[in-house]
C-alpha cells in the first residue's frame, strides 16, 4: 500500500487524531501557563519564603504575584516580561547566587508602579502624583511585603 491510499483510508482517524493531540497539548500548555502564574509556584522557590510569607499577611493577598509583577496591558508583553524574569529567577535559584537582600529592579519597579497605578488611579488623580512620574514604591513600600529588609538570596545549606 503506497502513502497516498494510506491516507484516502486512514484521512479521517489521522485528522482525529491530529485534533486530539493538539486539544490535549492546548489543554497542558495552559494548565502549566495558569500554575505558572500561581503564588503557589512563585512562592516554591526557597529565595521566595520571605516574601511569600509577607505577601499572605498583607491587604494584597487576593492578588497574584504576577498581578504587580508582570505587565498587564496586553498578553505577548506579559509573556515575553514573564519569560524573562522567569530564567533570570531559575538562573540564579540553580546556582544559589541571589544576594542577601532581594532588590527590585528598575523595569520591575516600573511594573509595579504601572500596577499600582492601574488599581489606584481613582486614588491618585487628585493628588500631586497625578502630574506624572510615579513612584509608589518610594512611599510606599512596605505595603505588600513589609518594611523589614528581607533576607531574600539562598543559603547554602
């Protein structure tokens, strides 16, 4: 039998097939895509304990941790934002190299600000914050992941 009968008889299981995988592959792809954006997965890392634990005392708890860390206005930046913090994490988690104190970085604290913002705008409107060049952070810090200067990094044990 050459390739092309095996396909005139076969055409239909192939697509089912085909349809079945992609479902079952779809279905992977966003049940990982969804864990991934957990505060369960982020806090699984050990460098995280402090800040998770802070996290989960604060006003903020209803929120995902990507809700402040990652952008939200549109999907593919938050995903390329989400893939790249997401090594630099791994990175540095594998080789137990974070320093002592956890430090946000400059795009980060944009994020945060942005997020901040997208929440609090109602908030900030009348206020002299409101002529541009936010930073919630400055002030208010504390708010999520407390005032204490967290241990943060990895130690070897």
């Amino acid at each position: 039998m050459d390739t092309g009968q095996f396909l005139n008889r076969n055409a239909l299981k192939i697509a089912l097939a085909v349809l079945v995988l992609a479902a079952a592959g779809m279905l992977v792809a966003g049940a990982g895509y969804a864990y991934s954006d957990s505060p369960q997965f982020c806090g699984s890392c050990h460098s995280m304990a402090e800040s998770t634990a802070s996290w989960q005392a604060s006003n903020h708890k209803q929120f995902k941790c990507t809700d402040c860390h990652l952008p939200q206005q549109n999907l593919a930046v938050k995903m390329i934002v989400k893939a790249k913090t997401g090594m630099n994490d791994t990175y540095h988690e594998v080789l137990r190299d974070y320093p002592a104190t956890m430090v946000i970085s400059t795009q980060g604290k944009s994020i945060a600000n942005d997020n901040c913002l997208r929440c609090h705008q109602s908030t900030v409107e009348n206020t002299a914050m409101a002529a541009g060049g936010q930073d919630c952070i400055k002030c208010h810090r504390g708010v999520v992941h407390g005032t204490n200067k967290s241990k943060g990094g990895i130690k070897v044990e």
